[in-house]
C-alpha cells in the first residue's frame, strides 16, 4: 500500500506558496507604496498611489 500523507503536505505548501506569488505585488504596495511603480500597480489604485 502506497502512502501519499507525506507527500500532500509537500504539494499543499507549494500551493500555498504559488498563492502568496499571485498577491505577494498587492501586499508591496501597501508594506511600502513610497517605492511601487505606478504603472506595475493595478489601475483602480494608480491614482491613489500617485497622490502619496
């Protein structure tokens, strides 16, 4: 019989890890606004962060 409990967990984090890839520019914009380009920022915030 084949365990796989060891191995889920492996593929659980490197899920998790490729979710934290998709929002980690969100989470810089707003640990540091003051050094975020404007034009790699999402478009409904362009204009906030030009007022910083």
């Amino acid at each position: 019989m084949c365990s796989l409990k060891g191995q889920t967990k492996g593929v659980d984090v490197l899920i998790q890890i490729s979710e934290f890839k998709k929002v980690e520019p969100l989470l810089d914009i707003f640990s540091n606004p003051f050094t975020i380009s404007v034009e790699n920022a999402p478009e409904s915030m362009q204009l906030e962060i030009m007022d910083i």
